[in-house]
C-alpha cells in the first residue's frame, strides 16, 4: 500500500490544489491531506473549518483521508508512518522555498521524501490568498475553487463584513 501526506494551510483549498491531489492519488493508493493549524499565521478558515471543507469535498472517496496537524510535519509524518510527501510546484518561483522545506525536513528525518507534481498550467498563477483576495471584493471566484469552497468564501466574507 503506497501512502502519501499532501500537507499544506489549504486556506481554502483550490482547484489547483485538487488538481495536484488528482495527481498524487493515480501514483499512491492512500494520499492522507494534512491541514495545518498554523498558530503563527493567522487562518481565514479556522481549522475546524479547513478540515469540515475537505471532508465534505472528498466524502465518496476513502482513498483521501483529512486530518489536522500541529508542529513539525516530520513528527506528523512518524506518527502516521508515512514517509513520502507531496507537494505541488506551480512555477520555477515556488521551487526555492519548496527546496529548503524538502532537504529540512529530509535533514530532520532522514527517510522523508518529497514528491513534487506540477499543476496543470492554466493553474500556475492561482493561489488561496489570490482567492481569499477576490471573495473579501465580492470578485469572480467560481472557475478557481469548487462551488462548496465558494459558498463558504462568500459565507464568511459576508459575517465579516456584518461586524
Ligand atoms: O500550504 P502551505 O502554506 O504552503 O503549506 C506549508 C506547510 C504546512 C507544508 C509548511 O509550513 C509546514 O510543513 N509546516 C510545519 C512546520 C514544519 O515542519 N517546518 C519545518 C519544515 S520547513
């Protein structure tokens, strides 16, 4: 059973993000999302939201599972006893951080592997905080997100503006 973590803040997921999930799940049998609850960054979603999102998303399909996380991805990564990681590349610009999170984490726990699958292009530019930046000015948000994802954007942006 090949397994796979695809880790990320998810705040909210996209369509780009589905597409590198679609990705990982045609090369590993279990590919398990891992949303960070990142106390440093202040979340648009909390997690309880992050996860419900994402559970609902992927309901019919056991193969993607949904869990939390705190701290370090690599203890995350032992617990589960999952050694491969995934994460998506959209452009060259991702690559330089994407480089220093793979060999950190490799340096941390020397079995770790990151996989990195690259977006479909008409992805590269897309982005949560891009969307996140559109729903708060009631902008276009139909064709980057799915239409739960979209709800729940306009949802919050709405009792945000209530306050
Ligand atoms: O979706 P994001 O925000 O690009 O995801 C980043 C994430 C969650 C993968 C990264 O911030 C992370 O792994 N955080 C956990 C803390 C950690 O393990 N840091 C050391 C590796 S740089």
């Amino acid at each position: 059973m090949k397994k796979a973590i695809y880790p990320g803040s998810f705040d909210p997921i996209t369509n780009g993000h589905i597409d590198v999930l679609r990705r990982a799940s045609r090369v590993f049998d279990e590919v398990h999302i891992a949303v960070i609850q990142n106390p440093e960054k202040n979340s648009f979603f909390t997690i309880e939201e992050r996860i419900e999102h994402l559970q609902e998303l992927f309901r019919s399909e056991p193969e993607i599972q949904i869990e939390g996380f705190k701290g370090l991805l690599v203890d995350y990564a032992k617990k589960k006893d999952i050694y491969t990681i995934i994460r998506g590349l959209r452009a060259v610009s991702d690559f330089d951080f994407e480089f220093q999170m793979a060999l950190t984490n490799r340096n941390l726990e020397s079995k770790i592997d990151t996989v990195f699958l690259m977006t479909d292009e008409k992805y590269s530019y897309l982005s949560s905080s891009l969307v996140r930046q559109l729903a708060k000015l009631n902008g276009p948000i139909g064709q980057f997100v799915p239409d739960l994802i979209e709800q729940a954007l306009r949802e919050k942006c709405k009792a945000q503006k209530g306050h």
